[in-house]
C-alpha cells in the first residue's frame, strides 16, 4: 500500500498558510535541452493554474539570444489569453526592452532579477552589480508607473560557484538596494542550492535589522544538495509565507554536474499538508500535471514525492 496524502499533524511552528511562488514553466523551462512548444508552455500554465497554484510566473523576456528556451515569451502569453495576465502571472524583465515586450503582452507583474555577487552578474546580466541596478531603476519606476507589481530577486544570496562563500552583509546591500527601487517583494535565491538552515535565519534576521521583514521576503531554493524543504521550514518558522518552487522540481540537466531544479512544488505540498498549512493545492492534479510534462521532456522529474507517487510506465 501506498499513502497517497500524509497523516496531518497540525505543527504550530508553521504559519496557517502560505503563498506557493510556482516557478517551473520559467526557471524550469528554461535550463531544457529539448524545445518545448509554445502551445505545450501555454498548457502547462494552465494546468498549474488549475491545480491551485494561484501564482505563476511564466516566462522571462530576457535576450532571447541569451535564453532561446522562453525566446517564444509574447507567443506564450498571446496563447493564454487573459489568464497569464494580471498581478500574479509575473514575468521576469532585466531590462528596459524587455519591459517594453512585457507591456506590450498585456502583464501585471515583472520581476528583475539582481545578483548578489559580481561573477554572476557579469554571467547572467553582463553588467557589474552596480550597473545592473542602474540597468533596473527605469524597469521598476516604468513599471510601477504603469501599476505593475514589482519582485526583485536576488541571486547567488548563499553562495556563489565562483567567489565560494557570500558575506551575508554583501546580500544584505545588493537587497536594501534593490528594494530601494520601490520593489514590492524581495526573493532570496540560492541559486546553487547551498544553504543550510542556520545561514538562511542569519540572512533573514540581517534583512530584518535592516527593515526589510518577512513580510516582503520569498524564498527560492533550489535543490541541488538537498536541503531546499529544510531550508524552507526555517524560513517559514521566521514567518516567511512565500515560497518558490517548480512542479516536479523542473529546472537543471541530469547530465550536468551540480544543475538541478528548484524545491519541488509537490515536496512541499506534501510537507505542508501533513504540517496542515495551506496551500490551495490539489496534489493529484499537480502530480498529473508534472507527469504530463515529465512525457514531453522525455525524463522523470527528480522530485522524491513525485517518484513516490508515480506508478513507473509499464
Ligand atoms: P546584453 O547582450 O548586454 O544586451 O545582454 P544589450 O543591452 O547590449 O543588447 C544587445 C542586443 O540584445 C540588442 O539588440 C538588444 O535590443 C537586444 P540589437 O540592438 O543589437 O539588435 N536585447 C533584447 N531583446 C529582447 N529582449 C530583451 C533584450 N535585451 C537586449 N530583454 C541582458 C544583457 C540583460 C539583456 C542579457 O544578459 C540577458 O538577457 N540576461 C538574462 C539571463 C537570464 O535570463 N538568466 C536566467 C534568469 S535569472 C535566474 O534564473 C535566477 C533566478 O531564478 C533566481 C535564482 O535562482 O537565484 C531568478
Ligand atoms: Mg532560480
């Protein structure tokens, strides 16, 4: 026999409820080899959406050189119609071009994404830290202007596979900077999946001495070592009530050393419904869902509870 839902121990450590962030059709999709069609991005979305995921984000509309994988970004969007629009169908947005393609698609939401470290904000951005906020002050005051809502992420917040350790006090600076744009939730990346329970609380209990509470915070962690559900109850038992994830931890390459996706949606569904936090998910509709996708990407998802509670195809 197998338990299809935990047991529910009430565990009053935890909020009541939180705000899952689903992530998977854009930092999930776009580490994918295989090309996904448009129509396929724009029924996964819609299947999320169905599941209960009140919030995703969609697509990015970056250098489409830089990431051909969303290169299809306003095609996705025209797809969906009315519902990839609106305050919580966020897109991501470096730049003021891209904030333009954004507009012009209809969005309510953007996010920028800033980093932490100089390594990777000259990988990812091709910009030092300080002109990639140059680069997102007019994203965000256009942006707001137009009555968008606004995230900053900020990358590498744990570690960074160039510069190795991150003073926290560095995260700290790159995120009163950005939030000092005017953004309205700040999302904490570790982007390489490094953190441990003690540096998360540090982090967060630093952000806090400098105004900037849990109640403005997300967490995004990504699985790579293993501790993103740890890492996240930390957060959670701080009073952070927002939490990235992608539905069946979509995201990395199983043929690339140390890239894997982010937390699984369906890890921590399963985690807050034994805890009895809610999330509005519905776990059987978002275990098809990632089984469906998991077909058209041609490999299993690496999620534990997916894998629990996937029959193996005959
Ligand atoms: P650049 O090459 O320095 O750009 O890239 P540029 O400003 O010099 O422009 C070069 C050309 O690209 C121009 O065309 C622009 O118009 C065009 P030309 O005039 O030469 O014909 N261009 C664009 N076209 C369409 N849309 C745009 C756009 N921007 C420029 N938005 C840039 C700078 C920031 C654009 C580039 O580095 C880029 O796109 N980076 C994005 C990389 C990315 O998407 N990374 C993944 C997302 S971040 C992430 O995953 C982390 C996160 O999950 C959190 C975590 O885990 O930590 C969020
Ligand atoms: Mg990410």
């Amino acid at each position: 026999m197998s338990m299809r839902t935990p047991q529910v121990e009430p565990d009053p450590t935890l909020p009541p409820e939180i705000t899952i962030y689903e992530v998977g059709a854009r930092d999930g999709l776009q580490n994918e080899k295989a090309v996904v069609p448009a129509a396929v991005k724009a029924e996964f979305i819609r299947r999320l959406a169905a599941a209960g995921l009140a919030t995703v984000e969609t697509t990015s509309f970056v250098n489409p050189q830089w990431v051909p994988q969303l290169a299809d970004a306003s095609e996705v969007l025209e797809l969906l119609g009315d519902e990839g629009l609106g305050p919580r169908r966020p897109v991501l947005v470096p730049n003021e071009r891209g904030l333009d393609r954004a507009l012009e698609a209809g969005v309510g939401a953007v996010a920028i994404f800033g980093s932490a470290t100089e390594s990777f904000a000259r990988k990812n951005l091709n910009r030092s830290v300080d002109e990639s906020i140059a680069m997102f002050a007019p994203v965000v005051e256009r942006a707001q202007g137009a009555g968008l809502w606004v995230r900053a992420y900020v990358s590498m917040c744990f570690g960074d596979p160039w510069e190795g350790p991150v003073p926290v006090d560095q995260v700290v600076s790159v995120a009163e900077r950005l939030m000092d744009l005017g953004c309205d939730q700040l999302s904490l990346g570790d982007t390489i999946g490094v953190a441990t329970s003690g540096h998360v609380a540090r982090l967060l209990d630093a952000l806090h001495d400098r105004g900037i509470g849990v109640d403005r915070i997300g967490v995004h962690f990504h699985d790579t070592y293993g501790q993103a559900l740890s890492n996240t109850l930390v957060a959670l038992r701080r009073g952070v009530t927002v939490v990235d994830s992608s539905a069946g931890g979509l995201g990395g390459c199983p043929y690339a050393e140390s890239a894997t996706g982010n937390l699984a949606t369906e890890d921590l569904v399963w985690a807050m419904a034994g805890a009895g936090v809610r999330t509005g998910v519905d776990l059987e509709a978002l275990l098809g869902t990632s089984a469906w996708m998991a077909q058209h990407l041609g490999r299993p998802s690496p999620s534990a509870v997916v894998r629990a509670l996937t029959p193996a195809p005959a």
